[in-house]
C-alpha cells in the first residue's frame, strides 16, 4: 500500500469514526447527529 492509498483510508476511516461518535452522542442527548459539533483541543 502506497502513502497516498494509505492517507485515504485513515481519513475514510476518520469519517467513518466521526459519523458513529456523532450517531451514539446524539442518541444519549436526545438530539440529532448534525447538532453534535466535536472540538479538538490543541496542546496549550
């Protein structure tokens, strides 16, 4: 697998991660998927 093949499937992946964090978060709200917005905090 090449560097370029192997980007693409870690952010496929990624996205695919976010989609179901984004999914069970919303379920245990009790709101939507598109209302949850997840932050990554840089080192400070």
């Amino acid at each position: 697998m090449n560097e370029k093949s192997t980007i693409k499937e870690l952010l496929s992946q990624l996205a695919n991660n976010e989609h179901w964090v984004k999914t069970i978060v919303a379920t245990y709200l009790g709101v939507k998927p598109e209302q949850i917005v997840i932050m990554v905090k840089g080192e400070d």
